[in-house]
C-alpha cells in the first residue's frame, strides 16, 4: 500500500513539472499546437492521478480539513478566476509579454477541405485566413505550413502559426533566424550606447512589437501576410522533393478591404551569393507543389 502511495506522489509530481515546463513554453513561445496538445493532455493525466492521491489520502486530509479555511480558499480562488476573466489592464499587460496570444485570440483548425485560421489582436479587429485544399492536398499527411506577418521592408515581424518543421520550411525559418539577429544586435546596441534605438524608436519599421505595424490606429504603413506551405517527400521529375510554395497578401488600414486573396509569389530557393532564401517565380520545374492550395482568402473585420 505504501509502494502505490509513494508512485501515485512521484507520478503526481512529475506530471505537475510537465504541465508547469509546457505552460512556460506555451506563455513565451509562438504557438505549437505540439506544446498546447502535451499540455491539455498531461492536465487530464494530472486530473486523473489526482483523483487516486485524493483517495488513498483522504482519511489524512480530512482531519486536517477546516470549514472555514477551505471558505476562505474557495472565495480567493473564485475571486482570481473572476479577474482573470475580466481582464483589467494590468493582467492583459501581463499577458502581452506573451509570444503565444493565447487560445481565446489564435485558433488554428484543420478540416478536410484545408484549413482555418483566426487571429484577433484586439476585439475590433480580427484576421480568418481560410486555405481550401488543392487536389494534391494530403488529408492524412497535411503539408507543413507558415503564417507570419511582414513590415513594408519585408521584415518578419511575428509568427501566427507554424507546423514546427524549419527543415521543410526554409524560408520562413530564415525570416525568423535573421529576426533574431536583428533583435539581438539592436539590443546590444541599446545596452552599449544607453539610448533610445531600434527596439524603442517610434519609427514603425524600426519596431519589435507587431502591434505597431497591424493595429489600424497605430500605423500607416501596409503590411503582409504570408503563408509558405511544402508536401514532405513531394517528388516529380525535376526533384526528389518539391520545394516550398509562397503566398503573400498586402494589408493596407488606409485602405481597408473586408475580403482578400493570397498571390502565389514563387518558391523558396537558397542563393549561395547572397547566402539567403528568396521567392523565386513558378517556373516548369514545379508541378504537385503548386496544387496543394486552391485558394487562400483572408477576411479581416474592423469594428
């Protein structure tokens, strides 16, 4: 009996260290639906052992037990749950310190005919980006892909979603790696010279936040969307796997528009000259690849 107790506490213990590893990463990295699954699922492992400490236990907890004290934890509990639904301003700037925006603002589902993804910012604007599914689209085996937003410059500046796979997304894993070092430096910058520079200055293409490029009262500048997409093991004449495919959209607040497409603008392709992944324009050379989307039509509602 006490073996059972001293496994039903290491397992308890050990599952809570997941759910708190997981729930970090979930908090200050982008999305992955990896992280949010391992954490949902080792919650319900956590519920269930839960239960059995509880029961092998009780008789303990229940001399120890105090009217009033549970009350008193009840109330304080309720009282947190309230406020977290709430959201006054010091908790939402809690959480804008997040990279992931969280469950509530970004959902991203995948459906048999493609794929639908939201984003809401903030509540009077709100981005769906629906992707329907090309006649080579595997259903079984979804092609990787990519959301992210660039600046007027072609600058990334966040990413929405991603299937986690850089070695089947290379461009917009560069975008993402040379956003990091122009993070860094700009920070080192900031340390050295003690004043105000990229990372803080007002100008909007000199800015870290993405808030500053997409939120239409803060901005006048357009914007993009992008999408890169890529079926592993997509093979035909020219290659023994197909390489990506690139969508982009132009945003522009000025002029806003309730309903738009995605253009293809070509395939990712390494230049050893300029030691960085470009967009190159379909040519014969691509086949399946440029069948796996039909169409991808991104709708934003301005309230």
């Amino acid at each position: 009996m006490k073996t059972k107790k001293k496994i039903v506490t290491l397992l308890v213990a050990m599952t809570f260290l997941v759910i708190v590893i997981s729930g970090l990463l979930a908090f200050f990295r982008p999305f992955s639906i990896l992280v949010t699954g391992l954490h949902a699922l080792m919650g319900f492992v956590f519920i269930f052992l839960i239960f059995f400490h509880v029961k092998q236990n009780f008789k303990g907890m229940k001399k120890s037990l105090e009217i009033s004290l549970a009350l008193y934890c009840f109330l304080g509990t309720a009282l947190l749950t309230g406020l977290f639904l709430w959201q006054p301003q010091p908790i939402k700037r809690i959480l804008g310190l997040s990279h992931n925006v969280g469950a509530a603002l970004d959902r991203f589902q995948m459906k048999e005919n493609g794929m639908v993804y939201n984003y809401t910012p903030v509540e009077n604007f709100k981005f769906k980006l629906e992707v329907r599914a090309g006649e080579n689209y595997d259903t079984v085996t979804p092609p990787e892909i990519a959301i992210w937003l660039e600046n007027q410059s072609s600058y990334h500046i966040k990413t929405l979603y991603t299937s986690q796979s850089k070695k089947d997304l290379p461009y917009w894993a560069w975008k993402v790696e040379e956003y990091e070092k122009a993070k860094v430096e700009s920070e080192k910058k900031s340390i050295s010279d003690k004043e105000l520079d990229a990372i803080t200055a007002a100008t909007p293409n000199s800015s870290f936040d993405p808030k500053d490029y997409i939120l239409p009262e803060r901005n006048s500048e357009p914007f993009y969307l992008l999408i890169e997409v890529n079926q592993k093991n997509d093979q035909n004449e020219s290659y023994a796997d197909q390489p990506s495919v690139l969508y982009k959209v132009e945003i522009d607040n000025k002029f806003p528009k309730a309903f738009q497409v995605l253009d293809i603008i070509g395939y990712s392709k390494f230049d050893p000259e300029d030691k960085a992944w470009n967009a190159y324009y379909p040519d014969g050379s691509l086949t399946t690849a440029l069948k796996l989307i039909d169409s991808a039509l991104l709708t934003i509602d301005r309230k």
